[in-house]
C-alpha cells in the first residue's frame, strides 16, 4: 500500500474499486481517529456500494450476507449510512476478502476462490462462512493454507 492506495488489482476498473473501498474506509476513518468509533456512528452506504462492486456480487447477495433485509437496505441507501452492526459486518468481510485478495494478487483469482465451496469449510462458501466472526478466522486461516502449499 502506498498514499493509502493498494496495488496489484487486475485491471483499471478493479483498481479503481479497491482504491474507493480503500478511501471510503479511510475518509470515514481518518488516520488519528478510533475506528471504533467511526463504525459506531456507521459506514457512508457507498462502502457497501464499493465492496459489493469489489467481490463482483448483486446487491442482493451482498446484503444477505451482512443480514440486511431488502427493505432496510433501500432505507440505508436513502439514508446514506449503515448501521453499526451492518457496518462491522460490511468491514469483517472487506477485511476477510482484503486477506484473501493478499493471497492471491489477482482480483478474478480472488473472487473465484471467495466464491466456490470449500470442502475445507464443509462445502460452505467463503463468503457465506465469513458472515461471522469464527467463520472469517476459518476463511483467513484456510487461504493463507492453500496458499502456502501452492508456494511450496
């Protein structure tokens, strides 16, 4: 990372979605600030807009991951802002995908592996078991797994 911008995404438009995660993230939380808090008073929706853009996902999917109904999410879109617990969820995937992206270093690689069920995780999807916390450590320590025995 450098200026607050991440590199190595395939593509113009895959790096022009990471960075707006990236600054999303960054302008809400400003380095001296306490992200705590900043996810207390909740993520602008364009976060959501942006990791939904970055996985490559509908809206719809995206949302039924973080657990926000339909009607809830139109009500977040006109508000312009998640909630707290949205927020923390929305920021534990983004992490989660983040640590996947790592692995990988190539946007399509990411998403396709974030994406498929892993016998691993009991033919469970990535993203799905990443709705929670145990199941995001699960998903970061099984990619950092597959990717060591695909280095050695």
């Amino acid at each position: 990372m450098e200026d607050g911008y991440y590199y190595g995404v395939e593509g113009a438009a895959g790096a022009v979605i990471e960075r707006a995660l990236v600054n999303i993230l960054r302008d809400a939380a400003p380095p001296d600030s306490d992200l705590s808090a900043v996810i207390g008073g909740g993520l602008p929706f364009t976060a959501f807009e942006a990791l939904r853009d970055w996985l490559g996902l509908p809206a719809a999917k995206l949302a039924e991951v973080l657990r926000i109904p339909k009607s809830t999410l139109s009500a977040r879109n006109r508000r312009g802002r998640l909630s707290e617990l949205e927020s923390d969820r929305l920021l534990r995937l983004a992490r989660t995908f983040q640590s996947v992206f790592d692995e990988f270093e190539e946007l399509g690689a990411a998403r396709r592996w974030f994406l498929r069920p892993k016998r691993a995780l009991g033919m469970r999807v990535p993203l799905e078991e990443s709705a929670t916390d145990l199941g995001a450590e699960r998903v970061r320590d099984l990619v950092v797994r597959v990717a060591d025995t695909v280095v050695s």
